[in-house]
C-alpha cells in the first residue's frame, strides 16, 4: 500500500522541542494565539515567541466554528474592534501569503416581532453612525436577495424585514489558522504542540515560569488564548473571572447544489445558516444551558435548531443530516469579550468571546500584541477590561450576539 | 439527552430540566458592607471548574422544585 500513496506535501511549520525560555508566551495555539503571534513578529518585531498548544494548533473551536463574519454589533466598543477585524480580513489573503476563501455573501439578520424590529432598526443606524455597511430590508427585500427564506405570513414567526450587512461573509477556518501558522514560524516563532499548561511560578505579581507538560518554560509575557479553557488558567492563577464554559453544537447537511447565497440568521428561532464552498450546509444555534468541557452536548439542542430551520426554509426539510459536533465556549454576563490587563503585571487575558471569537481573529490578535508589546491595552479593547464587573461599565451586547454571535 | 435524577420524582428526560448554575451562592449578609469589587464578584463571578461541579437544577417540566445535584462537567455525569 503504501508505495501507492502520494508523497507527504510539505509541512507548513515546524515542530520544534520548547526551549527554557521566550520572552512571550501565548497559551492556546487556536486562532486567536496564532494570530497573536504573528501580528508579534509583523507589526512589533518581537519573535522570541512560545505558542503552547495542548492538543493540535486550531484543534479546538477554531475547527469547529460556523465561521461566520460580520461586524454589526450595537455598541461603539464592539463595532470598533469587530470593524477593525472585518477590514484586516478583507486584506487577509494577501497578509498571509494564503488562501483563506473568504466570500463576502452578506448576512441577513431576521427581525420576526415589533420588538425584534425596533431592536434591529435601532442597530442599523447605529451601524451607519460607526461607518459600518447595514440595510433595514422589507420582507421581500430580504427574499430577492436570499429567496429560499420563507417570508409568507403563514408560518409561526413571520419574517418582518432583516438588517444586511454586505460586506459580512465566510471564510475557511482551517485555512485561516493554517495561514496565521505558516507566516508565525516562518518569522522563526516556536509553535509547541502537545504542550499542556499545568501551573504557574510566580513570583509576587509577576508569573516567572510556566508549567508545562513538556518542562518548565521561563517567560518575560504571558497572553493568555484559551478560550473556554480560560477558567482552569485562571484557577491555577488565583484570579476570578465572570467566565462559563458551555458546549456549543454546530452541524451540517450532506453537500448540495449552491442554494444559499448569503448568510441568514435568526435570534428569535434560533438559528443560522449558510453554505459552505463545497456544498454543504452550515449551521448552529445557542449554547447548551449547562457548563460544559465536554466538546459535546444533547441533541435535543439540535432537533429545536433544525425545526426552526425547517420552518424558514422549507426547502432544507428535505436534506439530510451528515454530521454534527461541539466545542467548549466562554461566555461572559454581557456576551462582550474579556480582555487585557490581569492582576499579574506580565500576564494579559484574552477570553470571554464566547460564540463569536472566529470573526475576530485577526482583529484580536493585532490588538493582543499590540497590548503584549506595548504593555497597556490597545485603544480598541480597553473597554472590554476585566474591572468593568467592578465598575459597572458593561458592553452589553445580547442584542446583536446572543443566539448566534 | 439524558436522564437527570430529580430527587422528588425520580429519573427524567433533561428537557424537563431548568439549569440553574452554582449551588450555594449565598446573598450577602450585610450587602453594603461590600466593595464595589466584592459585590460585583457576588454578582457576576460563579465557578467554572472542569470536574466535579455541584449546581443548581430545577424540574421545571414536572414538580417545579429546585435541587442541588453534583455532575462533572467534563463527562456531563451526575453523581448525586
């Protein structure tokens, strides 16, 4: 057999053996740590980087997400930072040397009540205010542009109009974390696999020493990107965080015909959907209700998902389930992320995207390493600090990401 | 879906089930002694352990009472 198979095609990073000391460490080689890193060695020169991976780089939500893009949230705060991801992936492709196959298709919002109308009017203006490309659509607006939505009367929640964003779209995840990846170690950045971080040295308010299933690693910086790991970091830490871990399911459909031209999703049913490259339809819902570390969760979850699918577009009722799976998501009491300093001088937080991290990758990244570099948070994600559950200053964002971010 | 043992009916479905997060959070016993640090923890800040996790669930399809059981919220299997 195996003088059959084709050659091995090269690899896209190497697999180096952690040395004792970096002057950054990133915990969590998924999307956001990948691209840490490489905004680190790009826009700061800083390349003494450790990326620590307990399992396989972008093995956890970065390959089970929905990938999903879009920047029209509600608040200034969440509009500045998603915005600033929208325009860096609009340039990704060439950033990266990469194909990352994003399609901007738009994404529709459905509005089905007065409330959800009023809400959705109200978030389209504020859109317009912060520069962000959005449309109020009338029922059959919204069925020339994707018209296998159902936008009769007659169903349970009728379709009242939706918000579009145009410019909003899809990318390949995988591609994505791979490109990030390739251009991190190619400016000489270690991304350590298998790598397990299971305590701290510190040293008054300073974290000297990572602990790690492949030996103990000194560090000048620690940025943490675990994602719905983050609580178990912080426990190791001592610092408390308003984090919830819950499983979040996604599925697809077997692969079909090009059906669905753009993005559409539905807070009020609880669903969205879009079709991915190859054909197959793509879509998720809301969280399991309990906390979770599982990468699983009930099917019940998935049966309520597709009867609201089924409903809005009756067409889906005929294809077939292929495959459905979880991932483990932080979610915070405002659905805004947590970001920046930590009670440790050297150690800053990067958690609390809960649904929608994908969509901010890049976004994130650039401002994460600005933060490590310059040792303060970036302008766009000082409003997302750890205090505001002291001071009160929530970005309260449950409009516009609470079924799906 | 699996079956959550209510301790006043017995085995049921766990779409019967509200879940309720941390058990044992108390109201403070003296709300305006805190700091604004201590009291925004009160509010927002619940454990999050990978493990063994005792929570708050309510029978909200059946007899509507509240209970404290202990899962692991890794293997999703309750204990007790």
């Amino acid at each position: 057999m195996a003088e059959n198979l084709p050659e091995h095609p090269d690899f896209l990073w190497r697999t180096p053996e952690p040395r004792r000391s970096y002057d950054v460490v990133v915990v969590g080689g998924g999307g956001h740590g990948l691209a840490t890193a490489h905004y680190l060695a790009k826009n700061h020169g800083i390349t003494n980087v450790a990326v620590l991976e307990k399992g396989w780089l972008a093995g956890g939500n970065m390959a089970r997400n929905t990938t999903l893009i879009r920047s029209n949230y509600l608040w200034d705060e969440s509009a500045a930072i998603y915005e600033h991801a929208l325009k860096l992936w609009e340039g990704l492709e060439e950033d990266l040397g990469y194909p990352i196959l994003f399609s901007q298709r738009g994404v529709l919002n459905l509005a089905h009540t007065e409330q959800d109308v009023r809400d959705s009017v109200r978030r389209v203006e504020a859109n317009r205010l912060n520069g962000i490309d959005a449309e109020w659509l009338s029922p059959d607006e919204v069925a020339k542009i994707c018209p296998i939505v159902n936008v009769s009367g007659d169903i349970r929640y009728p379709v009242h109009g939706a918000t579009y964003q145009p410019r909003a779209g899809i990318a390949k995840h995988d591609y994505v974390a791979w490109g990030f990846a390739r251009r991190a170690d190619e400016a000489g950045i270690d991304l350590i696999q298998d790598c397990e971080v299971v305590g701290f040295e510190t040293d008054g308010d300073l974290v000297t020493r990572v602990r790690t299933t492949r030996g103990d690693i000194a560090c000048g910086t620690v940025a943490l990107c675990a994602a719905g790991h983050t609580s178990v970091l912080l426990d190791m830490l001592g610092v408390p965080a308003p984090l919830q871990s819950h499983p979040l399911q996604a599925l697809v459909s077997e692969l079909l015909e090009p059906v669905h031209p753009t993005i559409v999703m539905s807070n009020a049913v609880h669903v969205y959907v879009s079709q991915a490259h190859k054909g197959e339809l793509v879509m998720g819902a809301g969280v399991d209700s309990y906390n979770g570390y599982g990468q699983r969760g009930a099917f019940h979850i998935i049966e309520r998902q597709m009867a609201a699918a089924v409903e809005l577009f009756p067409m889906f009722a005929r294809a077939h389930l292929l495959r459905t799976w979880g991932g483990i998501v932080d979610v915070t009491p405002d659905a805004s992320p947590i970001v920046g300093h930590t009670p440790y001088a050297n150690v800053y937080l990067n958690s609390g995207w809960g649904t929608g991290g994908f969509k901010a990758t890049p976004g994130i990244g650039w401002c994460l390493a600005d933060t490590v570099a310059h040792g303060r948070p970036h302008p766009y994600v000082a409003p997302f600090a750890l205090d505001r559950f002291t001071t009160g200053a929530l970005v309260d964002e449950h409009g516009a990401a609470a079924v799906a971010h | 879906m699996q079956l959550i043992e209510c301790p006043y009916c017995g085995p049921r479905e766990e779409v019967e089930f509200h879940y309720g997060g941390q058990a044992g959070v108390a109201y403070p016993a003296d709300p305006a002694a805190l700091t604004d640090e201590e009291w925004g923890r009160f509010v927002f800040v619940r454990a999050n352990p990978k493990g063994r996790f005792e929570e708050r669930w309510s029978h909200a399809a059946g007899c509507r009472r509240w209970f404290t059981a202990v899962r692991d919220t890794a293997t999703y299997r309750f204990s007790r």
